[in-house]
C-alpha cells in the first residue's frame, strides 16, 4: 500500500522517498530499481579500445558522444542521479531451445516477438518521472529524462554500478534472482537521491559456456564481443552482404540471437514477463520460414508494425529469411519460393538467394547448434 507522502512544511527525508520511488516503480511493472551516480568514467579505456579495434562494425553511432558515454551529466545538465529500471522480457510458454533446434522453423530473439519494448518502457519511466516530480513536493524544481536504448549511455555500467547485477562473460548483465532475460531502461533526475551499493563481484566463476557456444565465436576474450561476427548485429544492425562464412553458422535466426544467454545457469532463475505486449504475436515464436518468406512487403509491414522487427527492414528480413532457408531442410516448395522471390526483389537478396539455392543443392544440411552440444543445454526448460 502506498504511504502517505509528506506534508508540505516538512518535507520527506530522500532516503524514505527513494524506498517509496522503488515501490512505486514496481507497481508501474519493473521487476528492479536501483539507484546510482551519473558516472561511467571507468569504462573510458576499455570502450576506447573497443572502438579502436573496431568491433562496433557499421554502428557508427557507438563512436559518438564518448564524452557522454563516460559522463552522463554532459548528456542532461544537471544530472545529479540516475534511477535504473529493469523488466523481464521472457514471454510465458514460450519455447526456445526446441525452435531453435528446428531447421524449418524461425527463430526470433524472445524480446521482439511482441510489441516494441522501447515505448512501452519508456512511457512507464515517464509516469515514474512525473510521480516522482509530485511526490518530492516541488514539480517545477524536480527534472527528470527517461531513456531506453537508444541514448549514449552505458545501460549496463551504470545498472552494475547501481547495484542490479553484474556484467557476465558474454556481456550482458546478470542477476542472481533473475538471469539476464530483461530489458534496462533509466531515468535522469536532477534530485539527490541516496545511492545504492554496486555490485562489485562476478558471479560467473569458472563458467564459460556462453563463450563456448557461441555460434560464430563472437567473444574473442571473456567480457568483450566482436559485434561483426555477432548474429544479433548482422540480422538487425548490419545492411550490407553477410560474410559467407557466418552464413551456415546462423541456422534458423533471422531476427537476433539468444544462445549466449539461453545456455547461461543463472538463466534457470529467469522470471516469465506478466507484459501483455511482450507476448507474441502473428505466432512468431512458432512459425515456419516459408511462411515468413511468402510475406510481401505489405505484409511484413502490417504485421511488424509496433514491433522492433521493422528495425531490420523488408529488404534485411527477406535476407535473413533467404540464409536461414539456405540453412533448412530445403524441399521443393522452399527451392520454388526462392526461385520465384528471385526476379522481384535487390540485388543483395538475390546474392543470398543465390547463395541458399546453392547450399540447398549442394545437401549440406543445417550444421549442428553448438548449444545442444554443451552439457548444460539438459538444463533449458521449453
Ligand atoms: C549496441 C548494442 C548492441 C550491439 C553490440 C552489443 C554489445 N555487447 O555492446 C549488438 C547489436 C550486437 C547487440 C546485441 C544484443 N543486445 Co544490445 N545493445 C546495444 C546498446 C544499444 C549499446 C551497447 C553499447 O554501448 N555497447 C558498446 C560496447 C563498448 O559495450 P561492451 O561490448 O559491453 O563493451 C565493454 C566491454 O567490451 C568492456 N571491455 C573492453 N575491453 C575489455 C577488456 C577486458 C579484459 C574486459 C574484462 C572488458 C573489456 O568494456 C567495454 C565498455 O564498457 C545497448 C543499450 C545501451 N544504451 O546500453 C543494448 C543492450 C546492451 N542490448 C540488449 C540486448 C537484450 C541484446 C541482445 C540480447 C538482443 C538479442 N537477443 O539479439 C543481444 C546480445 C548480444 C551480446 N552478447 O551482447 C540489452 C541488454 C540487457 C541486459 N540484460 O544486459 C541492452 C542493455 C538494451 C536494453 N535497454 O535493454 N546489442
Ligand atoms: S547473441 Fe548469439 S552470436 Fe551474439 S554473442 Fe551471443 S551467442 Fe554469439
Ligand atoms: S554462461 Fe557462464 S560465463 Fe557466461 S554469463 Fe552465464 S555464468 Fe557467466
């Protein structure tokens, strides 16, 4: 039950508003929230050298505003605390490893398969925002900045500094109670509230089956990724021609990757998202390439509107989907589609067009997913 907040002449001590903030975030559907200065500034030399060797790939917005990476108070003036937000993202029933495994069918990161996170989060951040602003009894003096994503700022940094988790191996952020299945979000405010301790230890131990199974070895040091060989940045983020020898390597993934973190322990403790709009739609979690790849751009339009999947465009969805049925059993109404999507669709579409035809008479087969090969798949419950 919500206490009542102070009366005007005596305002609340921050410390008692901070406890109040975190229930109140909450109720709003945030499974965490945590508190912590605006200040990324130990990360400077490893981004530096991240950015150097050039892992960001074509995000060529990675390499903008370092300074407001490093402090977020050049980012939004007088920044005094950072609120970081968390929410699960798992749809419930939803399988993995099983789609996965299935060379027919498609799979898609299990964050996207519903309604776009970014506006669903974001507007919770901003009633958190506005509650906020009123409750600490001067709205006009409270300022508060919510984002998600797509700001220069290091998300998972500042969560580990605020206490959420720590930074795995495979470089997300991992909590004890809850894996890494959820999404982080943050709001900017110019009130001083009380820090929370951060986390300081790494709970990944001897572990290293993220490395391990990684489809196209991606990490080529534990904690650092190459972003070009990653799957999630080639089916979302990158528009030219996939490298040739990544392609069979990709399986059935047409719109980002989960492997890293579905074969990770911690991830036994992932909580089922309660999110109506998290859950899948069009049966996107369930559906056969073919279909998918029978889609016009009308259609790919229609049913990916509010969805983070227009992010990759009909022509990169049309890509994806082509390697990916390179890499299926093939049969003939795949080689059929293909052939007949040929004629009317650019010329990059029709490289991997080409390219899947070819694998497709050459009876490679789909190659063997290095996750069910680890021992600890045993553990993934679909
Ligand atoms: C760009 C980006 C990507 C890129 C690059 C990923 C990356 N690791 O940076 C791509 C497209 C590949 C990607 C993929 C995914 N992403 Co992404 N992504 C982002 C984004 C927008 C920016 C991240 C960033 O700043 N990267 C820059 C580099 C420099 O960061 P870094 O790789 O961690 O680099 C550090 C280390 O390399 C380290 N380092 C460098 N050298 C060395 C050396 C040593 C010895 C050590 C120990 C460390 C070290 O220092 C660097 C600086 O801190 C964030 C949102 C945000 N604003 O933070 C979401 C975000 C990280 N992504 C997210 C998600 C969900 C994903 C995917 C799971 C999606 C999917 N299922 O396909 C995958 C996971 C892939 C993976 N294993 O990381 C979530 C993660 C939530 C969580 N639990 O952590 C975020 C936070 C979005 C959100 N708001 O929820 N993503
Ligand atoms: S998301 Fe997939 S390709 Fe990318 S690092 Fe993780 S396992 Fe490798
Ligand atoms: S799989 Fe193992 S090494 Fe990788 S993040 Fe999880 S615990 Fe850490």
């Amino acid at each position: 039950m919500e206490q009542p907040s102070a009366n005007a002449n005596q305002p609340e001590p921050l410390e008692s508003l901070a406890q109040r903030l975190k229930q109140r975030a909450r109720e709003l559907g945030f499974q965490q929230c945590a508190i912590t200065l605006p200040d990324a500034s130990a990360e400077a030399e490893h981004l530096q050298q991240w950015l150097d060797t050039g892992y960001q790939g074509e995000m060529g917005y990675l390499e903008q505003h370092f300074d407001k990476r490093i402090d977020p108070k050049l980012l939004v003036p007088g920044c005094e605390r950072i609120v970081m937000v968390r929410m699960d993202y798992l749809p419930p029933e939803t399988t993995t490893l099983k789609t996965l495994a299935n060379p027919d069918k498609a799979y898609i990161a299990r964050y996207t398969l519903g309604r776009d996170y970014h506006k669903l989060i974001r507007k919770r951040l901003k009633q958190l925002g506005q509650w906020l602003a009123a409750e600490a009894g001067d709205e006009a003096a409270v300022q508060f900045r919510p984002f998600v994503d797509s700001a220069p700022v290091l998300e998972r940094p500042l969560a580990r500094n605020a206490g959420i988790g720590w930074i795995g191996k495979h470089t997300l952020l991992l909590n004890r109670q809850a894996g890494s299945l959820f999404f982080l979000g943050e709001l900017f405010t110019n009130l001083p509230l009380p820090i929370d301790a951060p986390e300081t230890e790494s709970h990944c131990g001897r572990c290293s089956a993220c490395l391990d199974i990684c489809p196209t070895k991606a990490f080529p040091e534990a904690g650092v990724l190459d972003a070009r060989r990653c799957i999630s940045y080639l089916t979302i983020e990158y528009s030219g021609s996939i490298p040739e020898e990544l392609r069979p390597l990709m399986g059935n993934r047409i719109f980002g990757c989960d492997d890293c973190q579905l074969i990770c322990p911690w991830n036994r403790f992932a909580k089922r998202t309660p999110e109506e709009d998290f859950k899948p739609r069009h049966s996107l979690d369930d559906v056969d390439l073919l279909t998918l790849f029978n889609w016009d751009e009308e259609t790919f339009l229609k049913n990916t509107e509010g969805s983070a999947i227009r992010r990759t465009g009909f022509e990169g969805w049309q890509r994806n989907l082509a390697v990916a049925l390179g890499n299926s059993r093939g049969g003939d109404k795949v080689e059929e589609a293909l052939r007949s999507r040929r004629e009317s669709v650019s010329a990059l579409v029709q490289e991997h067009i080409d390219w899947a035809l070819e694998r497709l008479a050459s009876k490679a087969g789909p190659v063997p997913l290095p996750i069910q090969q680890h021992p600890g798949a045993r553990r993934i419950k679909d």
